[in-house]
C-alpha cells in the first residue's frame, strides 16, 4: 500500500488542507490488507473513511499518466 499512498501523498499532499491532513494520516494507519480490499472494490469502504480524500487518492490512481 507504500505504493499507492506513497505516490498520492508525493503528488498531493502539499494541497492538502490541516483537515484534510488529518483524514489522510488516518488512512495510512488502515491495515494493508483492509485498505487494499477498499482500492481494489473487495469490500465497501466504511463511511467514516468514505472521504473526499479517499476519493481524490482512488481518481488520482484511475488517471492516465504521462511519463
């Protein structure tokens, strides 16, 4: 999940606002296994982490990149 998270967080993190900060430390302390069953569609992600934040890090995966 290094990966997933990691990549979001180089890319995104300077824009995040204090709130919104907080929601993402939250989701890094989400065991991999659990957070990876919410990317991948396994199982529903639970509202309490159904976040705007959530979102933005599941689009900015889904978006085709330029390398």
């Amino acid at each position: 999940m290094d990966f997933i998270l990691g990549r979001f967080a180089r890319e995104e993190i300077g824009r995040f606002s204090d709130a919104e900060l907080d929601v993402f430390e939250k989701l890094i302390e989400v065991s991999d296994t659990e957070f990876y069953y919410w990317v991948s569609g396994r199982e529903k992600v639970p509202p309490e982490f159904d976040t705007e934040v959530f979102r933005r890090l599941l689009a900015f995966h889904a978006a085709p990149r330029t390398w």
